[in-house]
C-alpha cells in the first residue's frame, strides 16, 4: 500500500444554480461545500452519507463530469481541477467511474462487445483487431463473464451481469483510479455480495484506488480502508475504518452508526425515520450543518461552522465537541 | 418475427368484429330517423316507407346486423345515401387522406423532430423556451384559425398558394401544415423529452466520462438512443392522421375520409359509418403494426419471437 | 312598403342582368364553382338536395323549366294543350333533340323516362305516381299525360328537375341500379358530364351538339368546399369563379375587394318557429297571436342576420307565385302582453315553453332562436332554447302524435310551389311520423281549400284559393311567422350572364367570361 496520495481534494465546492420555473427566482443548491480529503494509492476511501448529501456530486467533480466552482482536485500532484478537456484526455483512462443504475449506465443499443471496444479506440490502447478482441476476452473473464456473453445486448443480462460488464468497461483502460458510485445499491441482495467481492479481488489484482461512494454503512465497512461521512455537502468526520468503527466522535456519525442496519430489507427502512427529515441543501446558513438535529449543540454551533480537524490518529472532526477553532471562511 | 406477425393479423378478426358491433349499435342509437333525413324536406310519406323498406331498415336490429355482415362479407355493401358500393366512396377518400397525411407527416416529423433536437440539445436555454412556446402555441392553435389565416396570407394576400380544394400538389402545402401543426408540436415535445432523458442515462455520463466530445456523443449516442421513441410518436400521429381530420378537410374542402366519416354521421349513413370507422380502425390497427415492427428492428431491446 | 322596396331590388337585379345580356357573349373558358357541399347523385328523380339539383340542372332538360321569376316556359317541349276537364296534357316536343350519348329525345323517350319513375323506388317516385295515369306516345314527337285527377300544379311538376328526360339507352343500361346510374347522367342540357370525383369535384364540359347552340363556356368545374369562408377566400383568391351561401360578415370586406361581385340574392326559404297546436296552451289561439305580437321580426333581420331577410307577410316567400302578402304581426309587446292575460298568463303564472332549434341548420338559426328567447322575455314568457343535430332534430320533431313533446321549434322550408307549402305543412293529414305538419295544425276550412288548391287548374281561381289559405292560417297564428332569407353570392369580375332562380339555383347555362 502506497503512501503518497493520489488523489487530493482541497475546499472543493460546487454549486448549482436551479430555476423551478419561468417566473419563479433562481436558487442555488450547495451539495458539495468545501470539502477537502485524501486518497493514497490502493486505498478505498469509503464516502458515507444520507441520500442527496453530495455523494454523487463528489464523484462526479473528481471524473471531472462537473466543473467544479471553487477549491482544487489534485491527481498524481497535477492540479486537474480547471484543465481543459485536451490536456485532461490522458487522465480519464486512469481516472474511472462505475454508476449505480447498472440498467442505465450500458447503450441499451450496443453490445457488451461494442461497449468495450470504445474505450480501447478511444485511447488507442490495442493496435490491431486481434489483441482488442483478447483484451475484451480477458476483461471479460476477469470480471467473471463468459466469451459467449460478448455479443449480446445489455438487455439479455441480469443487473449483476451488466454492473460486471460497467466494471468491465471501467478497468479496461487498465486505471489506476475508480469511483464506484453505489454500485451495489441497485441490485439485488443476493448478488451484491458477489459483485462487492468482485471489486475486493480485482483491487488487489489490478492495484486500484477506490473512491467507494454509498448511503449503506454496512457495505462500506466491506471494502473500505478509510470512511468519510458526508453530511449537507460537508465531511464531518473522517478516520481509519477501524478507528471509527470503535470510537466515532461526531453526534452525526453515531446517529448513523446507531442505525447500520442488520442485514435485513425490513429493518432498512427505519434508517431514514431515526435520522429525521434531512434539512435543505438550499442557501446553506453559517452554522454547523447538523445544528438542527443536534442534541449536543452549544451557542457556538449557531453561528459559525466547525473545521474538519485532526484529533489525533489521523482521526478528523468538524464538531465543536472536540475543538473550538473557527471555520475561516 | 413472423408468428408475432401472423398472431397480430389474426387478433384483428375480433378486433374488426367488436369494432362492427360497437359501430353499428352507436349509429342505431344515435337519435334520428335515417329514412326521414334521407328523404329530405318535402317528402311524401310514402318515400320515408320506401327508404326503410328499401334498405330494411324497418327489420329488428339483429336482422339488420347480420344483413349487414352478410353484405359486408361479400363486399357488397351501400351507401344509403348515394347508393354506391361503400368502398368506392371510402377508398378514394381514404386515398386523398393518405396524400395528404404523408406530406403532413413528413412536414411535422422533420419539423418536429427538429426543433425537439434544438430544444433537448439546448435544454433549458432561451432557444428550448421559445421552441417550447412555439410548440405550446401549435398544439392549442385552432384549426379553422389557423387555416383561414394561413389562406388569407398565402392565397388571398400574396397569391402563392390556392385556397383549399384539390388538384396539384401546391394544393396540399396549407392543408398539410394546418394539419401537421399540432402534430408537429407533439413530436417536438416527444423527442425533446426523450432526449432529456437520454442525456440523464449513465452511459452518456459515461461517454463524457471518455472524453468523447459533445457533438459525438449527441449524434452517435443521445439521438440514436432518443430517437426511437420518436418513431413510435410518429407512427401513432400517421395513425391519427389517416383517420382523417374532419376540420382541417372542412376548411381546406379537402376531399378526404374524415368528412366522408362526419358527413355520413350526419345525413345518418349508417352502413356509410359503418364500414368508414371498420376501414379506419383496421388502417389504425396495421399502422401500429407496421410501427411496432419497425421498432423492433429499431431497438434490439425488443423481441417478438417468444412470449 | 318593405314588399315594394324589395320588388324593386329585384328589378333591378334583373334589369341589370339585361344590360349583361345585351352586350355580345364570348366564348371559351371554364367556371369553377365552389359548393358547400357534394351531390348525391346525379339522377334526376331520384333527387331531394339541392347541390345535386345545381349539378344535374345543367345536364339534364325537362319538358318545360321556370325563369328566374318562376314562371313556367317551354324547354323540351315547343307548346303544350291542356284538357278541357284538366285530366290530360298534350306535349308537342322539340325536334331535332340529341342526347349526349347520341340517342334521339322522342316522345318514346318521355315516356320511358316516367315509366321508369313511376314504377321504380325512386326517391321522387311517389309524388308522379301520385299523379299520372298513364304517359302516352301520340306520335313521334307529341307525347300525352293522362291524369289521375286534376291537378293545378303539375307544370310545375314537370318544372322539377326531378322530372328531367333522361336517355332511354342509360335507363336500358342501368336499370333500377340507381347508384350506378347516379354516377353517368346523360340528357339532353347545354353541359355534358365527364367525371364526378366524390366529395371533390364534378366536371361538366360543353354540348358541342346543343339544340339550342353551344354553351359560351368550355367547361364548368363544381368543387366541393364545405367551410363558407374558404369558398369565399376562393373566390377572393381567383382559385374558384363562383360560390353561394357566402357568411354575411364578409359582406363589407368583399365589396370592396374590385377583383369579385358580391350580391344578394332572394330565396324562396321561410324561416318560422312552428308551433305544436295541440298542446296546452298551444292550443289557444291567443296565447299563439301573443308570441307572434311579441317578435321583434324587422330586427331580427337587421341585427341578428344582419340584413340577410326580411319578414314575412304569409307563410308562403313572396319569391313564389301565388305568394298573398296578408302582412306580418306588427311588433307589439303590449298587446302581446294583453293576449297573454286573457289566457290566463302574467308575471305570476308565467307561460314556459321549450324552444327547440337545429343549429348551424340556417343562416343564424340558433341566435334567431336566442332573439327570440329575449324578446318573448320581455312580454313575461320564459323559453328554453334547446339547440339540436340536425339529424336528432328531424327524430325529435317526426314522433308522431302521442309522443309529440315540443312546444315550439325553429324551421325553414323552401319550395317551388305555394300549394306545396300550404298542403304539406297546413294540412290536417300530412301529420308525423311520415307527414310535415308538424305543429298538427287542423282548420276544416283550410282542409277544403287545399283539396281546391290541389284541383283547380285556372291559375286565377287558384290564386284566390291560396290567398284565403294565407289569410286564415295567419289570422290562426298557425306559427310564429319570422323571415325570409336572402343569402349571398359571389363571382369573380368578369363573369357574366349568371342568372339566379330564388329556389336556390345559380344558372349558369349562359354565363360568359368577359375577359
Ligand atoms: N445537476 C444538478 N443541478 C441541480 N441540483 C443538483 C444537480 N445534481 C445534483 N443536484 C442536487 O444536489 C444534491 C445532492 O445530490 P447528490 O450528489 O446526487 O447526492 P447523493 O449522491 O449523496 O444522494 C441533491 O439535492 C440534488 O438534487
Ligand atoms: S458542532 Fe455543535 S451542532 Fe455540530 S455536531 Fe458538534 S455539537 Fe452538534
Ligand atoms: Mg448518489
């Protein structure tokens, strides 16, 4: 396990501007505010959170399918963050995602050969038909599909087989950086645990880096070296999977440990009741994010935003509970 | 492929049949005495007799249902109007309407699809509002409005086109806008809509994720993805249109089936309605046919061997 | 005085038409005229609409033809006698008569052709078989009709299109096949026929062989528009020459566009609220007398039609001979008012009644009926418009006596013949279901008349007749009598010698282009 970072974030923000209609005012959505964390290489970075924290916008900001509105994306020490697209080309063979909705993430009107086949074109990775045709076999195979599945359409598949060929077409261009963005969440229970194996082994095989994207705790501990927990576009705590899993500090990161489900769909469904209703990520407040469903809060916390911070053993926090240092901006 | 197709062509036997008990009961409820209507003002009693009896329209329902079939069957069916064998009425119509619904169908999808592009590509820019506005502007325009304006301008004003009737194709250019108006708009919202839900699949997120360019990934993969949707649209719109437009006809005196359709429900033409709506459903029926199959060549999602 | 200033419109409408007439007439060209709506078909007795009757008009000749003031003139036949007890006409035809597919017009032809009416299931074949004994060939060209019973208006009979000559080789070939036969009319007119697109267009082109002389236009082209205001675009636009039926608000527009000629022109249609006579109140003459009073007639014609009628005088248009102008209810709501009372009616118990009415049937019919609706407001009767299909209305009028549910209804009829309006509409026999006396009027003394009206064969004597008839069914407010309605027609510039039958027909026979 390497120790220089590979990927690093610095106080990136984005925000979107939203109209809901033709005469009504424009508003602004923060979903990613001023978050800053790293990722070595052959780590998996586990970022948890509730649904529309800005998980799906963090991932989408580091494949540089947004821009970014402020803050820093470093990959292997360059700054990518306002590169143009150019520049930027020899980064995306090494920079992949894999997306949650294994039915939408394949063109329904091409087959798992042509899906393949367009990465290598378009990095020019295979020089002649032969060795595409192996490549596409080999990658196949290793994600554990058969040669026979490679003219079909993603239709003729079941979510777990298409979600192995997205990963597929991820690993092809031989990457060293994937951003798994809820890739089990669509799935069946029964096939989750085999395509979060999958990811496990070829992550040693191929020494990837994982940015592992999802609202489920459980799977995340899964696969996870280090854990994020996102809350209202913020990380607010940030450890080693076993030093948070013994001592979470921030009141959030209980509150969503309190509640990892037992493996068991029933029981899931109490997740989002125990959080309460998730406030808006519009026109975000000073203040601790967490402030309204807090029941530690000081006078502090109304008024200006925790840093995320070090608390020793590279454990980070952003709660007044543990520091008292102002958030500058 | 064949199967679905022979299935398909049987499952319209009881189709036309339900369609010909459905039509013959509606026009024997509709109120009014087609004896007395044809027979016109100033008839003496003994012509009103004579039509009922004529046309057996005096003989229970049941009779007269199965007189029909029986008729229809060996293609002998008349119009109780003109007294002509029905299919040399409706084909001729049904003919004008076909002319008429393909230059209007070409004009509407190529219009329609587009401006939807514009729209979808250009999504939620001021160009997509006033695509948008337009197309609301075409689905609500009424069609006699439109079509005396359109005259007045191009016929009466500036004297490109003729006003309404029948003969080059220069006659067809108004009518087949008129008519392709609302199409039009529909197709336009239809395929910007699709496109906007094509660009929120992953796979387009993907293909950005590539690097491959805007352009590319509109043409090679929103569009081809967005526009099969499209054909169905369309095919369902030429489906419609084939029905005949009672107003756009009216307007245009364009000689086609729909005011054939309308005319014979007013003078109460029953075995006229009859064998019209069976024609039309049966026309509406293959249409679909025709555009359920061209899918499934279109989308290899869909297959109709099995099942 | 309205009656006068009327008569002089058509004076000089004619009189213009004579100043046409004078200039020199060329030939060439092709007239394409514009209708609302398709023929039927195109054999002549089996005709009742009146698209058809312009169509066929122009093909087809009959033994004798009205003129543009519905007088009976020769046409086929050269001179006519008439028996002394009225049973038996003698036709002396015209010699030299071809049809258009070459065979002779004959007294042999005459006969054929009503023959096959009379004994066929025609459309018109009642009201001949009703009449005529026996048609008899004298000679090549003298034929004989032999009556049932006398009969005052069978010139006029034999003046309907319906009673045209048709080819004795057409009748060989089709037979009783009338929608075959329909479809290939050959006679003896100024026009031959040579296709017929349904819903489209009927083609018509010049009798190079015409008796009389060939027609001055090469062709004339009948298409079918249905919406009014297209066909005056049409006109405007120079795509059609001539159209009728054109809406009234275009009016002004049109007179100023110097490419067309807009005109006014009578009809012989009578609108009216009929009047079920048989129900309470109904039945009360004075309660009918009040709703007459209680019409505004003059400005329902001025506002409501905007000038396109005029009200009546008799149930008969003044368009018809035989026409007597007893004179309208003057507007008079007090009286009205009045009436009402005696019968038992004020603001307490106040006269509802139902007002059924087509719409889009006749010019304005439903607002007609919405004026009305106001007007009889006003005198404290309270009416329910109930506007009706065309098709649903015909069912809810024609019920029959028992089930007869309707006060009052909005109407028009249009006719050829006096004694046909008073007989089929004031006759206590012709009742619904199958008759048109839909209101059941029943006055013995009118009864009697009609049976008068039927018989007399001196025109003076008949004319008498009618006006009795007109004055009792009037002074019996039989209905609420409203107008008559003119409409308008349209031609391009340069059209001459049009000529218009107040029966709803637009000769053309004689038109020219002077270009
Ligand atoms: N393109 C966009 N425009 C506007 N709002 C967006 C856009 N993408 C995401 N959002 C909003 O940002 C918030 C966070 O979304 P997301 O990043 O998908 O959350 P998560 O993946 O944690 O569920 C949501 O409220 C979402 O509505
Ligand atoms: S900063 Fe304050 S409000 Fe926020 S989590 Fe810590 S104690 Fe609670
Ligand atoms: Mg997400």
């Amino acid at each position: 396990m390497g120790k220089n970072p590979i990927l690093k974030i610095e106080k990136l923000t984005k925000i979107f501007k939203v109209s809901d209609g033709f005469f009504k005012p424009k508003r602004f959505i923060t979903p990613v505010n001023n978050i800053s964390f790293e990722v070595r290489e052959g780590e998996a970075l586990g970022l948890v959170g509730e649904s529309g924290c800005g998980k799906t916008t963090t991932g989408r900001l580091i494949v540089k399918l947004l821009q970014a509105s402020s803050g820093k994306i470093i990959f292997d020490g360059v700054d990518i963050t306002n590169m143009k697209e150019k520049e930027f080309k020899k980064y995306r063979r090494d920079i992949q995602i894999v997306f949650q909705d294994p039915f939408s993430s394949l063109n329904p009107r091409m087959t798992v050969y042509q899906i393949l086949r367009r990465p290598l074109r378009i990095f020019n990775l295979t020089s002649n038909l032969d060795q595409e045709r192996e490549l596409i076999l080999k990658t196949l195979e290793e994600v554990g599909l058969k040669e026979e599945h490679v003219n079909r359409y993603p239709h003729e598949f079941s979510g777990g087989q298409r979600q192995r060929v997205a990963i597929a077409r991820a690993i092809i261009t031989n990457p060293r950086f994937v951003v798994l963005d809820e890739p089990t969440s669509a799935l069946d229970v029964s096939v989750q645990a085999q395509i979060m194996n999958l990811l496990i082994s070829l992550k040693e095989e191929l020494r990837l880096t994982y940015l592992f994207i999802s609202h489920d705790l459980s799977v995340v501990k899964f696969i996870s070296d280090k854990i994020a927990v996102m809350y209202l576009g913020r990380i607010v705590e940030q450890a080693s999977k076993d030093e948070i899993f013994n001592n979470r500090l921030h009141p959030y990161t209980k509150l969503l440990f309190d509640s990892i489900p037992i493996p068991d769909p029933n029981v899931k469904a109490q997740f989002m009741i125990d959080l309460g209703e998730l406030p808006s990520l519009t026109n975000v407040k000073p203040g601790c994010p967490f402030v309204n469903r807090c029941e530690y809060k000081k006078a502090i916390c109304e008024r200006t935003t925790p840093a995320l911070r070090n608390v020793g053993n590279e454990h980070y926090v952003a709660c007044y509970l543990y520091h008292d240092v102002e958030e500058s901006s | 492929m064949l199967n679905f197709i022979i299935r398909r062509l049987l499952l319209l036997i009881p189709i036309l049949i339900g369609v010909s008990i459905v039509t013959f009961l509606m026009v024997h409820f509709i109120p009014g005495d087609p004896a007395r209507i044809l027979a016109g003002q100033n008839a003496t009693p003994e012509d009103v007799l004579a039509i009922r009896e004529r046309f057996g329209l005096d003989k229970p329902l049941t009779v007269q249902y199965f007189m029909f079939m029986k008729a229809l069957i060996s293609g002998e069916v008349k119009s109780l109007r003109t007294e002509k064998n029905v299919m040399e009425e409706i084909i001729p119509r049904f003919l004008n309407t076909l002319q008429l619904s393909i230059l209007s169908i070409i004009i509407s999808a190529s219009m329609g699809i587009f401006f939807g592009i514009i729209a979808g590509v250009k999504r939620n820019t001021w160009i997509d509002n006033l695509v948008m506005g337009f197309s609301l502007f075409g689905v609500s325009m009424p069609v006699f409005w439109l079509g005396i304006l359109l005259m007045l301008l191009f016929a009466v004003k500036l004297g490109w086109l003729p006003a309404g009737g029948k003969g080059t194709w220069k006659h067809m250019i108004l009518p087949a806008i008129t008519l392709g108006m609302a199409t039009s708009a529909i197709i336009a919202r239809m395929t910007r809509a699709n496109i906007l839900q094509v660009f929120h699949q992953d796979y387009i997120r993907t293909a950005y994720a590539f690097g491959i360019s805007e352009r590319k990934i509109i043409y090679k993969y929103v569009l081809k993805n967005a526009l099969i949707p499209v054909v169905t649209i369309v095919g369902l719109q030429f489906g419609y249109l084939l029905g005949g437009a009672v107003l756009t006809e009216s307007v245009f005196g364009w000689p086609g089936v729909g005011r054939l359709i309308a005319e014979s429900i007013f003078t109460r033409d029953y075995t006229l309605i009859q064998v019209g709506v069976m024609f039309v459903a049966l026309i509406f029926v293959l249409v679909n046919l025709i555009v359920d199959f061209t899918y499934a060549i279109l989308d290899p999602r869909i297959r109709y061997g099995q099942g | 005085m309205r009656n006068h200033v009327w008569l002089m419109v058509l004076l000089l409408l004619v009189s213009s038409m004579l100043v046409f007439a004078s200039e020199t007439p060329k030939y060439g060209g092709k007239v394409i005229y514009t209708m609302g709506t398709d023929a039927k078909t195109l054999l002549p007795p089996h005709i009742n609409d009146s698209p058809s009757t312009q169509v066929v008009r122009h093909i087809f000749e009959g033994l004798v033809e009205y003129d543009s003031k519905m007088k009976i003139k020769p046409l086929l036949a050269e001179k006519w006698e008439i028996s002394d007890d009225g049973l038996t006409y003698t036709f002396y035809l015209k010699k030299g008569v071809k049809f258009h597919d070459g065979s002779d017009f004959n007294a042999q032809a005459v006969k054929k052709t009503f023959d096959f009416i009379i004994n066929g299931k025609l459309r018109r074949t009642s009201i001949y078989k009703e009449r005529i004994k026996e048609v008899e060939v004298v000679d090549d060209y003298t034929v004989r009709f032999r009556l049932n019973a006398t009969f005052g208006d069978f010139l006029n009979q034999l003046a309907s299109s319906n009673a045209a000559i048709l080819s004795p080789k057409a009748i060989e070939k089709y037979g009783n096949d009338y929608g075959e036969f329909g479809k290939n009319p050959v006679g003896t007119g100024p026009f031959v026929f040579v296709e017929w697109k349904p819903g489209e267009r009927i083609l018509l082109k010049a009798n190079e062989n015409y008796w009389n002389g060939r027609p001055y236009l090469d062709e004339i082209d009948f298409r079918v528009t249905p919406e009014d205001v297209t066909r005056a675009l049409q006109i405007q636009s120079g795509d059609a020459h001539v159209s009728t039926r054109i809406p009234p608000v275009m009016y002004a527009a049109l007179q100023k566009d110097p490419r067309v000629v807009v005109e006014k022109v009578p009809e012989t249609r009578v609108i009216f609220l009929g009047i079920n006579t048989i129900k309470k109140p109904l039945d009360d003459v004075r309660v009918r007398k009040a709703l007459n009073y209680a019409i505004d007639k003059e400005k329902i014609c001025k506002v409501v039609l905007q000038g396109m009628g005029f009200p009546l005088k008799s149930p008969v248009s003044e368009m018809l001979p035989g026409h007597y102008p007893v004179g309208a209810y003057p507007y008079d709501p007090k009286k009205a008012k009045e009436l009402l009372k005696e019968a038992g009616f004020d603001e307490k118990n106040k006269l509802k009644l139902e007002l059924a009415t087509p719409k889009g049937r006749y010019l304005m019919d439903y607002q007609t009926a919405l004026a009305v609706q106001g007007m009889l407001k006003e005198v404290g009767v309270e009416v329910d418009v109930r506007p009706m299909e065309w098709g649903e209305y015909v069912n809810y009028l024609f019920t029959g006596r028992e089930n007869a549910k309707y006060d009052i209804y909005l109407l028009g009829w249009g006719d050829t013949l006096a004694s046909n309006v008073i007989d089929r509409l004031f006759s206590s026999t012709n009742v619904p279901p199958l008759g048109e006396n839909i209101g059941f009027y029943s006055n013995p003394k009118v009864d009697e008349l009609i049976a008068k009206i039927l018989r007399e064969v001196n025109d003076e004597k008949r004319n008498e007749y009618l006006a009795e008839a007109q004055k009792i069914i009037m002074d019996d407010a039989a209905w609420v009598f409203l107008h008559n309605v003119q409409e308008l027609i349209l031609y391009r510039k340069g059209l001459k010698g049009l000529e218009w039958h107040p029966y709803e027909f637009l000769d053309l026979r004689k038109a020219w282009w002077d270009k």
